[in-house]
C-alpha cells in the first residue's frame, strides 16, 4: 500500500508544477525575506565547497539518494520489527506527502540551482556531476518547482521520530 500512495504521489507531484513565473517570484519573496533578516548565506557557503569536486559530487549523490533510501528503510523496518507503529507511521508519512503536494500548488518556488546566475548559485549537478539523469540535464525532475516544502527535511525528520524508538537498542 506504502508503494502504491508513493507512485501515485510521484504522479500527483509530477502534474502541480507552477508556472516558472509564480515559481521565480516566489523564490524572490524567499530570497529578499532572507535577506531582511541577515540569512541569505548559501551562495557563499557553497563557493567555500565548489573547488572540492569529489565533495560535492558525494553530497549530491547523498542528497539524492539517502532521501528517498530513508523513507523506504523506515517502513521496511518498521513493518518487520514494529508493525504496531507501521500504520501510524505510514499514515503520517501519507499525509505529509499529501500537504506537500498542496504546498507545491499553492507556492511554486524556484530552487537556488535554477535561480539566475545573479545570486551565485552553481547547480551543483550539471557543473560537477554526480546525480545521473539531472547530470545531463535538470528538466528530468518531475517537478522542477516543489522546492517548498522541503522534503528532503520533512522525510529525515519523519525517519528520525518513526525509527528512533524503535532503534535506540541498536
């Protein structure tokens, strides 16, 4: 069933994308909000890592792939060792999907990679490489607007309290 809501989410997440425009006005109002409140520190962040190619290609493959392993292990382990927390961690899980989906309608948002060169951002990916399909070309993503809400923080955060318990003996 798990499987099954996460295939249909795919295909939802693949069909809200926003217009590019509402998409780069958000990430503008993100950006100058930033901005106000003495935040705004990614770019030079991430200059500090661009000349260490073999470090940034290994975080964008963890950032790609630990993000969806994660989710996947925690049910998995949960299913097998605690099925009395499964249903309502997959429930959670379920929802969560679910306001994000509403969240990428309602706020299309422009991630940094995309933003123009003006902000000094380096997508990471094509530049350096290291994400297979969006190495070649980032267009491949299914919904190159569902910046907000982040999921790669929704999901860590949802493996973290669904597995702690069941994990602190480890």
């Amino acid at each position: 069933m798990a499987l099954a809501f996460y295939e249909i989410y795919g295909w939802a997440r693949g069909n809200v994308e926003g217009s590019p425009h509402d998409a780069l006005r958000h990430a503008y109002q993100v950006i100058h909000a930033q901005q106000d409140l003495h935040m705004f520190h990614e770019a030079r962040v991430q200059h500090w890592f661009l000349p260490h190619h073999l470090v940034v290609e290994f975080w964008d493959v963890f950032y790609g792939t630990v993000h969806f392993a994660g989710p996947i292990l925690g049910l998995i382990i949960l299913w097998r060792r605690c099925p009395e927390r499964y249903r309502f961690w997959r429930n959670a899980f379920a929802w969560m999907l679910l306001l994000a989906l509403i969240g990428f309608a309602i706020y299309p948002l422009t991630p940094p990679r995309l933003l123009p060169h003006r902000f000094g951002f380096v997508d990471t990916s094509t530049v350096i490489g290291g994400m297979g399909p969006f190495t070649e070309d980032p267009k491949h993503a299914a919904n190159l607007y569902a910046a907000m809400p982040s999921l790669h923080i929704g999901w860590s955060t949802w493996v973290t309290f669904a597995l702690l318990p069941v994990l602190r003996r480890w």
